[in-house]
C-alpha cells in the first residue's frame, strides 16, 4: 500500500481525500479564485486538505521537480482536462510508480473504486459512495423536478457560449442519477470527437449556442445565483424554451468538478431548490 501518494490532478485530489489515501502533496490550480483556495485547492475540500497536511506543488504548469522532491511511492495524474501532467509520464513513472486516470467519462464514484483499487483504500471508498448513495436516494425521493429535459452547462463569462455537460460527464450521471433527463446537443453543433476531444462537454459558441441548447430548464453548473440574470437576459437565448419560462438555476460554484465534497454541497443545493 502506497503511503506517499502524489496527486499531479487537482481534481482527483479530491476524490483521494474522500477515500483517505495518503495525499503528502498535490498539484493545485491558481489560488483566490471564484472555486479555489489560496493555496490553489478547491474550497469544497481545501480544509480537509490543510487538516490533513497536504501541500501544493505547483499553480497551474505542472512541475517534475516539485513532483520528485515529494519523495513520492505512488503518482496520480489524469490522462485528460486542464490539470493532466501527461507530458511529464516517461519521466515521473522511472521514478515511482504512476496512474494515469481519464476523469471525464466517469462519476465521482467509479474514479473512487478505481482509485481505491490502486491506494488499498476499497473498503474506504465503499464506504464513502455507500454513505452518498443513501444520501443520493433521499434527496431523490424529496425532488420536484423542474420541467424536463435539463440542459447542464458551464456559462461562459462574456455570454458567448456554454460547454454542456454529456451524460457521460461526473455532472450529467449525477443528475441522471437524481431523475434528471439530460438534454444533449444536436448532432450538427457536435464538433469531431475523434481526436483528443472529451467526453464530458460539447463546446456551444457562436451560432450553435442557441442551436445546440435544447431543453426546458438549464442548470448553471460553476456558478452562483448571480448568473441566474445574465443568462436570462443573453440575446442569443432569447428564444430558449427555458429561457423564455425562467427555468434557470445555479448548482453552486464548486461544481464545475465533481468529487464526493463538491457532490454532497450539489445535493444539498438541489434539495434546497427543487425538494
């Protein structure tokens, strides 16, 4: 069993945590802003992460440097997103043995069982989706969905565009899981998802915004209420069945990733919301 664990994702930090495997230190993303700490960590477990000791590496870039002077026994990397320290594999994985995880295909729970399998935490992580489940299915019970299908999305800032969740994202299982139908995109505002694309998000910009956003509600996914409005009032949406309805809604800014800590604050959200 690994008892130094290097985590180079600071999205599969999280899930690490929640498993209680031995994180010493972690890669982070840049510090102060709207879902991370000023170490860098995200806010739905940076106090667990300080409770814990673990330290940041790195802001951003990833640093093999940084990585080897941790004296790691295990590296955690993903194979895909923002925080992949994929470029540094052939040299980390002469030094210690190293993971490589695709986070967006899968649910918080299944990068749980698999991390698990690998740190000697099963029974940690079975307990741990256990826990949430049962959580999962009384809040499921409690909802009044809003009007179905629900288009899950990631607003961009400047109102230009979105990046819809899939149902193969940690975020549409979840809701999927809840009772939610997803709306999905059409097939003519799909870009090539051969090469190096992922899985979790469809890109909407430009003219496929309005064409490729289906659905009779929309959940804001990394937002707070303060979006509600900017939505509603984008030019490009005006004609959205949703939009049009107000059927706009915010999860709560520490969901643009989905960990066991982020999953139980977008449950108690959508309780609050929709129970």
């Amino acid at each position: 069993m690994p008892q130094r664990i290097v985590s180079t994702s600071v999205t599969l930090t999280g899930t690490l945590l929640a498993i209680h495997a031995p994180v010493v230190a972690s890669g982070a993303s840049a510090a102060h802003s709207k879902v991370t700490d000023e170490q860098g960590f995200f806010t739905q477990w940076s106090a667990v992460a300080k409770q814990r000791g673990v330290t940041p590496l790195y802001q951003g870039e990833p640093n093999a440097e940084a990585i080897i002077a941790a004296q790691p026994d295990l590296i955690v990397m993903a194979g895909t997103g923002g925080d992949s320290a994929l470029k540094l594999y052939e040299q980390l994985s002469q030094l210690a043995p190293t993971l490589v995880v695709n986070y967006d295909d899968k649910s918080w729970q299944e990068l749980a069982t698999l991390l698990g399998r690998a740190t000697g935490r099963d029974a940690d992580a079975r307990a741990a989706i256990a826990g949430f489940d049962a959580e999962a299915a009384q809040v499921k019970a409690e909802l009044k969905l809003p009007p179905q299908p629900t288009a899950a999305l990631v607003y961009y800032e400047d109102g230009s565009g979105a990046n819809l969740w899939t149902p193969q994202s940690a975020q549409g299982k979840l809701l999927q899981s809840l009772g939610f139908t997803l709306a999905t995109a059409p097939d003519s505002v799909r870009g090539n998802t051969s090469m190096g694309m992922r899985r979790d998000i469809i890109q909407l910009s430009g003219e496929k915004f309005a064409d490729g956003l289906r659905g009779q509600s929309i959940i804001l996914f990394n937002a707070d209420r303060d979006q509600v409005p900017q939505v509603l009032a984008n030019p490009f949406l005006a004609g959205n069945p949703a939009v049009k309805a107000k059927q706009v809604y915010a999860a709560g800014l520490d969901t643009f990733r989905l960990d066991y800590y982020s999953a139980r604050n977008l449950l108690a959200r959508l309780r609050k919301q929709f129970g």
